[in-house]
C-alpha cells in the first residue's frame, strides 16, 4: 500500500512539472509499482561483497541498436546511473539481447541466457518484438519467462518488464491506451505482481508535444539514437526512485508463482542440444558459428541429410544461422508427408544472424513424437547454397538425454571416446604437499575431496572426474562433494558461516579451490586455508588455476606457456602462495588452453553458452584433473 500511495504522489508531481496532465497519453500511468523489486534493492542496502546482477533480457534495442556507441543504450545508460545513486555497490549487468526476437524464443533461451547468471533482477523487453504476435501466444511465452525465473533459476531473481515504442504506437498513445501487446504483457505482469515501466510513454509525450520529432527520437522508427536513449533512461529513474523510497526488506521476499493465465504457459521451453538427436553423415557437429548466440553448430549442405530428435512436448522448433547461403528444409513429424519448411531470408543476403524457426505447434503434450529434418534438394532462388547451420532444437516439454540410461562411468567414457585424447602428462613434481592425499588414494580405504568454487569449478566436478581416479586407485573409495556458488570465490568463503556451510562440514582430506571468480583476491585463500586447517591439521590442499570463462578473459587474452606475473599476476600470485602455504599446485590453465587451440575445434564447441563448459568441455577438465592424480 505504501508503494502505491508513493507512485501516485510521484505520478502527480511529475505530471504536473511536464504540463501534459491533461493530454491522452499522460493518463497512462508511467509505471506501475505491484509487487516492486524488494529482494534486489534489499542486496543494493546490504552492500555486501557479491555483485548486484542485472540480466537485460530482450530484442534489439535492449542490444542497444540504433546508439552511436554502446554506452549510450538504456542498458548501460541505466546501470551507470544505479552505480552513480549507489556509490559502493558492484553492480553486474548481463546483456541477454538478441535482435529480432521476441518472448517466444525468450522462453526456450530463459535459462541458458539468463538463469545461469544467477540474477538479482531480470528486466525483460520484448514488447516490441511481440508486435503483431496473437494474445494467446503472448501471454503464454512472456508467463513462461516469469515461471522459469521464479520456479527454476537458482537465485529467483525480481523481474521488471519495460515497454519500448515504435513510431506506430504514437497512436495508440495519442488516444491514452497502451498499444495491444503492451497491454497483453501487462496482464501478465498483473497476475504475478511484476512491475512495470511504459518507457515508451515518455518518448511519445515528447514526440507527441512537439518537442522531438520521430527521426530525432528513432532514425529507422524503431531504434532510438542516443537522445531517444536518453528519454528511456529519464523514464526508469521515477521507477527506480520509488524502490528506493520503499521500507527495505528485513528478510527475502517470496515471489508468489499463481496457477498461469494461459493453458499452454511456456514453463518447460528449453534448448535441445542438436547432438541428442541422431545425425546421418550428411551432418557434420561441432563446427564454427559465426553468431555470438550460438556456441557452435552441426552443417549440412547435402541434399536429403537427416536430422531425427524425438520428444515429449506441445511445440517444436529449430534455432539456427542464417545468411546468404542459407537453404530450405523438409520435415516430416511422427511419420507425416514431408512438408516443405523455408529457412531463407532474402533480407539476410549480406550478413547472418540467429533465427528462431516454428515446426509444428499445439502437439500433444503427453505422447512422444518423432521429428525429421532433411536438407531440401532446391536451394531458394536467391540463397548461393542451401547450407543449415543449426545451433539448438526449441522443445516446449521433454527430450530424454539418450546417454542419461548410461552407467556414469560408461557415459563420460563415452564422451571422452569422440574427442581428441588429452595427451598432456603431469609433473613428477606434483606430489609435493599432496601426499597425505597420494597415499590414501593408494592404499584406501578412503578420501574425501571438497571442490571449492564457483561454476567453473562446478563444470570441473560434473566432469565425474573422480569415478576416473576411483577407476584408478581400486583401494580408495573416492568421495567427491562439489561445494560452489556461482561466481563466488574466497572472498566469499571465507567468512565463518559459508565457510563452515561450503568447507568444514563435510571434512575434507582434500579441498580443491580455483575457478574464476576469486577476484585476484590471494588473502582470502590464504584465510580459507588456514581456517580450514585450524580446524583439520591433516587436509591437504589443492589449487588451480582459471580455465574456461570469456574470451576476453585476461588468463586467455595474455596466455603464457608458464605462470607469468607480468602478463597475468593471479596465475603467478597462485602459485607462489602454494609454495608458502605448502598446497599442491595444478596449472591448469596451460594444458587447457593448448588442447582447446590445438584440438582441430573451435573453442566454442566445448562450451554451452559463451562462459561454461558443455559435457565434452567438461570431459577436458575431467580428463586433465585425472591425469594430474593418476598413479
């Protein structure tokens, strides 16, 4: 109530400074406080050491189309200025955007692209490339975004939809009524307490007044220039002025999670790996994108190549790379004619892009279906070829990993045997300071093992590594406990109650800490080491240094063969702190970095999404951590 009390008197105030009370569009409220964002502006309060994240999920003025630079789109523009009013917190922002896509490929890609980052705040815009787009399908896309955030994604982030214009909202605006898929959206956005910013309202007030003409605002009518951009970031600031003015969360609120509006809610949209389905020799996987979205891609040219997945689920889709050479497709479902699907774009004759593209909808859920994709033989009239280049099959509903009935062993053999073998051989040298932890995996009959950091961390323990050294060392029975955060290091742990949560409880004979997100920060895993040690004389302890993240990293931008403080001094300060904490020291970075430049692949097909490991990245962890320890 007092949220609400506070945005009216607000809303009044600011309608009578800008003087356009009584035009149509000023009776649309500018925004609309519901359920506000109390659990990401009680973390702003708490200032504590883990980043603020803000994921921006949405199309291409989200990406920032249309700005001279990048730093002069809403996202950047709002994330400085929450940074300027909160002096001392360190905010995180994601970009999610893609161009020319709206809620529906939104929820297949929700947890991919946004999820795994763990937001604090998904701010989702989508309502102008839901333009045209049935209410239906609306409404049941934009609530499966809202379900998987608040059912699925670890950190159940506070979610604030925006509403940007284009010039044919000016008349839905002039007449005081939100244009149709805002209002769609805004049902949603109701029904589960989300609040919302109509940014679009403050540019159609200046357009509409005659202070900013429409190629001012947007040169192409959609993308706004940097002074349109501008206009966005003064529409958030009444919003984000309001949170701040509300009482501070003493505890995390829950977000309530309703039965859904729509009886097709897109709750279970996901991506499919394209290597779950059975591809003939026609397919060649693991190749080269050319598009940031996709991490890599299976190619075929060949006429009549075929691509079969089967699946339980309502919808089914392709996401792929289209271009100049892009060709059709044939499909046939659950033993259908063949039906001619076109996949050429002739506006993409000059560039690719992701494209999401829509097989076949309003499937029955409940039974499972066979879906075959095959080259067309034609190649479109003004395609130079009829390549595909897919990246993910979109399923509203179930695939069954076809390795998951597998023993784990056998699975992560499996793997291992389609990549290039690891030839990198460890050190005679690595033992030292390890071989309390040498004897027992020897002669048993038992060690535990805690994995300490944050997700790439986590990719190293899913790797199931440890069956590989139980295999190894038959006398031991290897206990491995993956102990992570995501994106959390030391600076973290150690502190007494998440080191005594994440460390000493499950009384390790070994902890393994690395990953990427220790911040350089060499003090706190020295203080984690001897706390740990404090309390457990004998652990030993294990350090690695980074592998996988981005590919601006610095440990990949600045690579050395060995540890080099002058190019990139954690790796260094790493291991000079084992030599003074007597650890036992894994550079890991090297002989990861020298199989994924030298395994004929592009480092992109070992990932999942541009940070993490997929499960053949995950088998190069695996297999390094298993030679680093084998006999």
């Amino acid at each position: 109530m007092l949220n609400r009390c506070l945005k009216t008197i607000l809303l009044g105030v600011a309608l009578a400074v800008s003087g356009l009370a009584s035009s149509p569009a000023a009776e649309i409220a500018p925004y609309t406080m519901r359920g506000g964002l109390p659990n990401f502006w009680r973390k702003v309060v708490e200032k504590g050491p883990e980043p603020v994240r803000i994921s921006y999920f949405g199309g291409s003025i989200t990406a920032g189309a249309g700005a001279s630079k990048p730093q002069f789109c809403y996202r950047e523009l709002l994330t400085e200025w929450l940074k300027k009013e909160n002096p001392g917190v360190p905010f995180q922002p994601y970009n999610a955007a893609i161009g020319g896509t709206g809620s529906w490929l939104g929820a297949f890609r929700c947890w991919n692209d946004v999820g795994y980052q763990r937001p604090d705040l998904v701010i989702v815009e989508f309502a102008v490339n839901d333009g045209g787009v049935p209410e239906e399908q609306a409404i049941a896309s934009m609530e499966g975004i809202v379900r998987q955030l608040r059912t699925k994604t670890p950190s159940k982030p506070d979610i604030l939809f925006v509403y940007t214009m284009v010039k044919d909202h000016l008349e839905s605006f002039k007449a005081g009524k939100l244009p149709p898929t805002m209002q769609y959206h805004e049902k949603v956005a109701e029904h589960y307490g989300i609040p919302s910013v109509v940014m679009a309202k403050h540019a159609a007030e200046q357009i509409l007044g005659g202070k900013m003409t429409m190629e001012e605002f947007a040169k192409d009518n959609v993308h706004p220039t940097d002074a349109g951009y501008a206009l966005y970031l003064e529409a958030l600031k009444p919003f984000f002025a309001a949170v701040k003015s509300a009482p501070v969360a003493k505890e995390e609120v829950k977000a309530s999670v309703p039965a859904p509006l729509s009886p097709k809610a897109m709750e279970n949209a996901r991506l499919v790996p394209y290597d779950w389905a059975q591809m003939d020799d026609g397919w060649l996987g693991w190749q080269l994108s050319t598009v940031g979205n996709l991490p890599h891609v299976a190619v075929s040219d060949k006429a009549g190549a075929t691509i079969t997945l089967k699946f339980k689920g309502s919808q089914i889709g392709i996401y792929d790379i289209i271009g100049p050479d892009t060709g059709n497709l044939e499909y046939t479902l659950d033993g259908s004619e063949w039906t001619l699907k076109e996949n050429f774009d002739k506006y993409c004759l000059k560039f690719a892009r992701a494209a999401s593209t829509v097989i076949a909808r309003d499937l029955d859920p409940k039974v499972e279906h066979e879906l075959k994709l095959r080259i067309a033989a034609e190649p479109p009239k003004d395609s130079k070829g009829r390549f595909t280049r897919l990246g993910w099959f979109l399923v509203d509903g179930e695939v069954k990993d076809p390795m998951a009935s597998m023993d784990p062993l056998a699975r992560i053999d499996s793997i291992y045997a389609g990549m290039k073998p690891v030839t990198w051989k460890a050190p005679e040298t690595r033992w030292k300071n390890l071989e309390k932890t040498k004897a027992k995996l020897e002669n048993g009959p038992a060690l535990t093992m805690v994995m300490l950091g944050d997700s790439i961390i986590g990719d190293t323990s899913t790797s199931n590594f440890e069956l590989l050294v139980g295999r190894d060392y038959p006398k031991c029975a290897v206990k491995k406990v993956m102990s992570v955060r995501g994106s959390t290091g030391c600076w973290y742990y150690k502190d007494a109650e998440p080191l005594e949560q994440y460390v000493l409880r499950h009384s390790p004979d070994l902890l393994v800490i690395g990953g990427i997100s220790q911040r350089g920060d060499i003090e706190a895993i020295r203080s984690v080491i001897q706390q740990t040690r404090a309390k457990f004389p004998n652990v030993e302890v294990l350090l690695l240094t980074p592998t996988f993240g981005g590919p601006q990293s610095d440990y990949v931008k600045n690579f050395t063969p060995q540890p080099d403080k002058s190019k990139y001094s954690y790796r260094a300060d790493l291991q000079e702190l084992a030599v003074q904490e007597k650890c036992g020291f894994f550079d890991m970075t090297a002989p990861w970095y020298d199989y994924m430049k030298n395994s004929g692949y592009a480092q992109d097909s070992f990932k999942r999404d541009p940070i993490h490991a997929n499960q053949r990245g995950m088998q190069i962890l695996g297999r390094l951590m298993r030679e680093f320890l084998k006999p």
